[in-house]
C-alpha cells in the first residue's frame, strides 16, 4: 500500500507540474482549473490513505485536503472576482493553518515568526508606493490575506524549529513558496510589475501546493512506524 500511494503522490506530482507548464505557456482557465484539481486529487488520495492505515491522525489530512479544495475554489474565482478569491485562499490557509496545530499546539514561537512575517508583509502592501489599488477596499484585503498566510507560514516554521523531519520540512518549503507566489502576485496585479512576476508566482505555486500535499503521506507513514 506505501509503494503504491507513492507512485500515486509521483504520478499526480509529475500531472501538476506538466498542467503548470502548460498554463504558465499557453494560458486559459481550463488548463488552469485541471491543474489545480490535479494538487486536490493528491490531497484526497493521501486522505484516503490515511484512512485506509487506520491513521490516529485522519483529521490532519482532512483539513489540509479541505485547505487544497478551497485553494482550487480561489484558483478558478480570483481572476473574475478578486474578493472572493482571496477570501477562498484565506480561508484555505486557516485550514492549513489549523492542520498544522493538529500536529503541535499553537507555541508562542510560532505568533513571534507569524507577527515578524506580518509587519514586513503587512507594512509593505501598506505603504510601498507602487502599489496601486483601484479601491482602498483591496489593500485593506491583502493586508488582512497578509496576516493569515503570515501566520500560516509561521506555524509552519515552529513547527519545522521544533521538529526537523521530513513532514514539517515539506510543510514549512510549501508555505514559503506559497507566499512567495502571493508576494508575486501582488507585484503583477497592482505594480504591473510585467510577464517575470506571473511567471514567478505561478512556478512557485504549483510546487507549493505539491509539497503540502506529499507532505500528508510522509506524515501517514511516521504515524503508521510509531
């Protein structure tokens, strides 16, 4: 059953990375809204996986399957309305986030890294003058989208701190690249920043997502040896 969920994590993996490159080349919704059903099938398949080993730890995988549906939900909504879109990711970093917390408590350690992230992500969308927002509505978004995925990584990152295997490790480089991506994405919506950012935002996005996925199959197989 291990081998075999690998070779689905792999195959699923390689898909997302294929859809990626497609998008980033060629473009269109489509492919797009494919891609991104491509990191919610690996979220469900280790979801499955976990039930099937029986795992004390089910709901961790559940929350973050549930975060990957709501990150392809803000996928397929941002580009026609960006509100609700960045609501959907928010909302899927609060689920990643409180999947983390099933896997330590909530340190102060991990507000300290979040609130560090968050004075230098929130001060920038608030004061880096070229910004250009066509309503003050979206700035005060993105600064609040600022402080769940800041909080998000910082989660991520005590946890890595306080456990260094191989699960926190993927958790932690998924988060990262997550909010690199959305660092790009604002530069390319509101700075015009040009064709580099949203190619950066979106090879890093992908593999984000992968990482956080096949993060819930190692951890599956840490809980199982124990």
């Amino acid at each position: 059953m291990k081998k075999t969920f690998l070779a689905i994590n792999i195959a699923l993996i390689t898909a997302v990375c294929i859809g990626n490159y497609f998008f980033i080349t060629v473009g269109g919704r489509d492919i797009k809204a494919a891609t991104s059903f491509g990191f919610v099938l690996i979220g469900i398949a280790n979801l499955i996986y976990a039930v099937l080993k029986k795992s004390g730890k089910v709901k961790f995988a559940a929350a973050m399957a549930g975060g990957f549906v709501l990150a392809m939900l803000g996928d397929i909504l941002i580009n026609s309305n960006f509100i609700i879109g960045a609501g959907l990711f928010a909302l899927g970093h609060v689920a990643f986030a409180a999947a983390y917390c099933l896997l330590q408590k909530l340190k102060k350690l991990d507000i300290i890294v979040g609130g560090m992230l968050f004075a230098a992500t929130g001060s920038f969308v608030a004061f880096f003058p070229l910004l250009a927002f066509e309503e003050e509505t979206l700035r005060f978004v993105c600064i609040a989208y600022a402080l769940i995925i800041s909080m998000m990584v910082g989660k991520a990152a005590g946890n890595f701190i306080r456990e260094k295997d191989i699960t926190n490790m993927l958790l932690l480089s998924g988060a990262v690249l997550f909010a690199v991506s959305d660092f790009m994405l604002v530069l390319a919506w509101f700075a015009d920043a040009g064709r580099w950012s949203d190619i950066i935002c979106m090879a890093t996005y992908y593999p984000a997502q992968c990482l956080l996925a096949h993060a819930v199959y190692h951890y599956i197989n840490k809980e199982n040896n124990k």
